[in-house]
C-alpha cells in the first residue's frame, strides 16, 4: 500500500487578467488609473462577461482604455460617454457596458450627460476617477480640486470665494432617483484597493440584475500633477482628498441590499 | 507558513516602489544599477531566505500588472496512488 505524501507544487495565485491586454499602458509611474483598469478587468474575469462587455473611454488620461481593455470598447467626444453608452445599451441591452471617466469628464464638461443618464436609470456602470485635477491637459483645477489645493490654473491654490467649493459627485449622482447603487472607494492602499473591487464588482452585478444605473467613484493619484512621489500621493490621498470625500455606499436601492452580501 | 514567489516584468515596471511599501516581508527592492529599457530603475525580487508568502499584496498595489505571483500549495493526491 503507498501512503500518500504531502507533496508541494506551485500554483499561480496572481496573473494578468484575461479582460487586461498585456500591453504595456502610458500612465505615469505610480498613477492609479492602472489598479482602476486592474480591478475592472478582474471583475469582468471573474463574472466571465468579457466577451459581452463594450468600454466607453474618455476624453482625458484615460483616453486609450479601449486600446487597455481586451473587451469591445469605443471612445466616445468630452464628457459625453454616458450618452454613447445609453444609446449602446438601448440598442444592444444584452450587452454589458461600462463607462469610465476622470473627473474634468465627468464632473464639469460633462455633467449633464451623467447627471440625466442616471435621473433615467440607464442601465449601464460608470467608473469614476476623482483624481482632483486634469490629468491629462497638465494639472488644472477641476471642480473635484480641494480647497486650498495647487494646481497649474490655481497657483496660490484654490480659492473657494471665486471657485466655489468641489463637487462630491457620488453624492449627488445618489440623489437622483434612476440611481440604483452609488459608492466611493478609494485606491490608496491594499486594504482599500480590495473594498474598491468589491464595490466595482457589485456595480456590474446591479447592472446584470438590471436594477438601474450603478457607478463607483475611485478617488486616485495623479502623483506627476500633484507634484509627489507615488508614495507621497498615496499619503495625500488618505489625508486630504478622504475627509472631503468620505468613503462608504451613498444609494442602495431595493434589490441591491441582497447583491451587497454576496462574496 | 505557506511558501512563495513572485516574478516581476521589469519591462513594464515604472519603478513607483508601491509594490516595495505593500509586502510584508520587505523580499521586494528597487534596483539601483540598471535602468530598464524605459529608463525606470525597476522593482527587483530579493528572498535569499525564502520569506516570500505569496500573499499576493504586491500584485494588488503594482499599478501596472508587473507581478506574477506563486504559492507551494499541497498537490493534491495523485488518481493513481488513491486507487492502491
Ligand atoms: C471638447 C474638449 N474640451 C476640452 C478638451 C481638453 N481636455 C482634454 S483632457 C481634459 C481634462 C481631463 O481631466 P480628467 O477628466 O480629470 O481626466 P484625467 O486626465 O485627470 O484622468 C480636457 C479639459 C478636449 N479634449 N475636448
Ligand atoms: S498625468 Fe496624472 S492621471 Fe495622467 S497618467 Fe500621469 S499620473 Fe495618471
Ligand atoms: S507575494 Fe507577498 S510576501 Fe511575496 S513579494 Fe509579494 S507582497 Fe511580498
Ligand atoms: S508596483 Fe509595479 S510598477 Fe511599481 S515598482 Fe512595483 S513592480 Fe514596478
């Protein structure tokens, strides 16, 4: 008789996932918007709809997602990415399909496209990056900008008596009735990076369940704008842009409550 | 504890030293010597004394997918030793 020893064998516990091209992407050293894509293509792996799956990308760093993404995308003008998607998920409403946003897209020149997109419930899921500035143009102020905070267009900072203070878009994206799940995340450290996941991993979900427009707010680094190693961006986040912009589920519609307490 | 690796592609490694500040074990360091072929003086795997885990939070914090991780797991038993 063989008695059965414990023998040890290597098993890949991490690798690339299937939805992320192995391409090498332009983003700065250190900047989130890799671990945003990161985290939407395990998603779209581990709920197997990436051969369903259609990107809407932005105008802004982000504006070679479709190139990132190894799912159909297209690129849609400033802003205006989540009235492509609607008119991609009314055509094709067995498709899944995502938008994903920085905050001079989201929050200024197109705010009117996100803000009725989830009045009417469109059913698709918008990621969005708070990065509190435009990343790509070289670092001006966005409406997301803290108080206070440097920017190429704010340089002695922003000042909130001419500016005003910055949007929480989350919040008032939750607001709004067509919206059926609403949260902020953020991307600072492991710990959070794993909350982010789930979030964005529930917001797909409520999508699949067509229970109403979902989005996810990343807040995320921009350490080259900000002037800051990746390190110190990462601190930056925790200290300043977190107490304005809590963390935590701003909209759980009915329905949701029970997708939330799946794995 | 379970025992572990990592490979990392220093092609697409930017050399943010996030990955260096997420392991628990300190078995990650930048390079000092060779630049890549982008220019970055990359993230470099160091674990003379097999410290490595394969938790797998260096993957989890690398913003560009540099990082494959492995882990010594129990083989299962082999079909035909459980048919003796
Ligand atoms: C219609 C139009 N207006 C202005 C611009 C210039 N522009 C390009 S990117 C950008 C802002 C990008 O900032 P954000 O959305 O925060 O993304 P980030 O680059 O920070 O990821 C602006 C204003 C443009 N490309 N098109
Ligand atoms: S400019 Fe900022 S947001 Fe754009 S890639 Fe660089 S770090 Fe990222
Ligand atoms: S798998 Fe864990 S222990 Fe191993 S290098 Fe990565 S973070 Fe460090
Ligand atoms: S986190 Fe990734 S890109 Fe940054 S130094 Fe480590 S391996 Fe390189």
């Amino acid at each position: 008789m063989m008695v059965a020893e414990t023998v040890l064998e290597e098993q890949v516990v991490y690798a690339r996932p299937a939805s992320l091209r192995d391409v090498p992407t332009h983003y700065c050293p250190g900047c989130t918007h890799g671990v945003a894509h990161r985290l939407v293509a395990e998603v779209l792996d581990e709920l197997g709809i990436r051969e369903r799956t259609i990107g809407v990308s932005p105008v802004g760093c982000a504006v070679f997602a479709y190139k990132y993404f190894n799912t159909d995308g297209c690129e849609a003008a400033h802003g205006r990415a989540p009235a492509m998607a609607t008119g991609i998920k009314r055509v094709r409403p067995d498709m899944v399909v995502f938008t994903y946003q920085g905050d001079g897209d989201l929050a200024a020149i197109g705010t009117g496209e996100i803000i009725h997109a989830a009045t009417r419930g469109e059913l698709f899921t918008t990621i969005f990056i708070n990065n509190a500035i435009y990343g790509m143009t070289g670092g001006q102020m966005a409406p997301t900008t803290l108080p206070g905070q440097y920017t190429s267009s704010s340089p002695a900072g922003r000042d909130v008596e001419t500016a005003g203070f910055p949007i929480r878009m989350a919040e008032v994206i939750a607001g709004l009735p067509g919206a059926a799940y609403v949260a902020r995340r953020s991307l600072h450290n492991v710990k959070e990076i794993m909350k982010a996941k789930k979030a964005i991993r529930t917001a797909f979900k409520v999508q699949l369940a067509g229970l109403g427009f979902s989005m996810v707010e990343l807040l995320s680094a921009c350490p080259t704008n900000w002037s800051m190693s990746p390190p110190e961006a990462m601190r930056w986040i925790e200290e300043a842009m977190v107490p304005y912009y809590p963390l935590g589920d701003f909209k759980v519609a009915e329905g949701v409550e029970a997708l939330l307490k799946e794995r | 504890m379970a025992r572990g690796r990592i490979e990392i592609n220093e092609d697409n490694c930017k050399g943010c030293t996030l990955c260096t500040i997420a392991c628990p074990q300190g078995v990650i360091v930048m390079a000092t010597d060779h630049p890549s072929a982008k220019g970055y003086y990359p993230a470099m795997f160091v674990d003379p004394e097999g410290q490595c885990t394969g938790c797998a939070l260096c993957a989890v914090a690398c913003p560009d997918v540099c990082i494959t991780v492995y882990r010594q797991v129990p083989a299962k038993t082999r079909p035909q030793e459980a048919a003796v």
